[in-house]
C-alpha cells in the first residue's frame, strides 16, 4: 500500500466521519426545533382557553367556549361579511360565542395589532351584545419586559381598564392614549405598546358594531347544521 492511497483513504473516513456528524447533528436540531414549535403551539392554545374564561367567567356562561365558535377563515363567511375591517387574522382564526340558557350574550374575537413595538401583538376581545366590552386579553407579544410587557394581566391590571368600554365611552376621539389627547393611560417609557393596543380594540368594537347581526345569524345557522347533522348520524331508536 503506497503513501498516496493511505492519505485518501484517511481523507476519505474523515469526511465520512464529518458527513455522520453533519447528519446527525441536524437531525437533532430537526428534532428540537419540531418539539419546540409543538410545545411553543401548545403553550399559547392554553395562554387562549385561560384568557376566554377570564373574559367571560364560567358563572356567566354555562355552554362550551372552546367548542362554540365560528371559523372567520371560512370561504363563505368571507364572502358575506368584510373581514379586513376585523385587521390582520391568525391563522385558523375563530370568535367564540359565550351563552347563558341558550342565548348569546359575548362574542370573543382573536384580534392581532401589527403595529406593537416589537412585533404582533395577539389578543382576545369580548364584546357583550350591548356593545361594551366583557374584557380584553393579550395571549401573545414581544413587547419589551419591564416596559410594554405591562399590557399582560399578570404584569399590571392596565389591560383591564377596557372593560365595559363602547364605541360611545369614551367619544371616539377619545379613543387613543393620554399623550395622543386621548382617555387611555400609557406607560412610562413606552407609548408605542398601548396605542397600539387601544388601536387594536376600537377597530374590534366597529367591526363589531357592525357586523354582529350577521355573527350571528351564521352562528345559529351553524348551530342548526350540526343539530341535523347528529340527527342523522345517530337517529333515535324506533
């Protein structure tokens, strides 16, 4: 065995032995970016179902809200209803309908403001059929900590001061942060975060204001497909 085929042999087991790293290496990272993403996926579906129940407590409901809610993402909805009023949607966007003894009383939208200082951010609002506000919940931001971060419950209880709130209360020239002449506080060393906020939830209440006759007509109509539907899959015994 001369010299020249030793030294490629030897090149050639340390790249095979380089090509194994490389793979496997990837493949971990392949591994833990897809449990990561999963558990990322999972953490804010919870973040949601928390937040639509602090919107509407369960004393003041007494149906299902994960399970009661319309697809806004669907082909027919869209063509009946102008959607973009709504803003940006999330992928799978859905309004939950909170019930007490059969009738609708709060519909809850996922709504997403671009305009946060970091990045999106994603909220619930719940809006009673009398037009005010049930509540107001952030199930996702990027916001800085200790600065914008302060629109998270856990955080202040700035979040809560949307509560009963209308399109009427305040006027809708009102309806912007203190330092923008307007009703809502902002936080020291961060306007950006709560303008962006109050932005978010006034754009909800219109499109609400708006639109909810048809939420829910489509809503009941839903209601009524399914019912045929379990009717005809599991007819009562004769």
């Amino acid at each position: 065995m001369t010299e020249h085929t030793t030294l490629a042999q030897s090149i050639l087991r340390n790249a095979f032995g380089l090509a194994l790293f490389a793979m496997v290496t990837a493949g971990i990272i392949a591994l833990v970016q897809h449990n990561t993403q999963h558990r990322i996926v999972d953490n804010i579906a919870q973040a949601q179902a928390r937040a639509l129940y602090e919107i509407t407590p369960q004393n003041t409901l007494d149906n299902d809200l994960l399970a009661d809610k319309l697809d806004l993402t669907a082909p027919h909805l869209r063509a009946r209803i102008n959607l973009n009023a709504l803003g940006k949607l999330p992928s799978g966007a859905s309004a939950h309908f909170a019930k007490k003894d059969g009738v609708v009383h709060t519909i809850i939208f996922p709504v997403i403001s671009p305009n946060g200082y970091t990045t999106d951010i994603r909220m619930l609002v719940g809006v009673k059929l009398d037009g005010t506000l049930a509540g107001v919940r952030v199930v996702e931001h990027k916001e800085t900590p200790g600065l914008g971060d302060k629109i998270e419950i856990k955080k202040s209880n700035w979040i809560d001061g949307f509560s009963g709130k209308s399109l009427q209360q305040p006027e809708k020239e009102r309806w912007k942060v203190q330092k923008d002449g307007g009703h809502f506080d902002q936080f020291t060393g961060a306007t950006i975060t709560p303008r962006a906020v109050v932005g978010a939830v006034y754009q909800t209440l219109a499109f609400f204001h708006k639109n909810h006759s048809l939420l829910l007509k489509e809503f009941a109509q839903q209601g009524q497909l399914s019912a045929r539907r379990a009717r005809h899959e599991h007819p009562t015994a004769q």
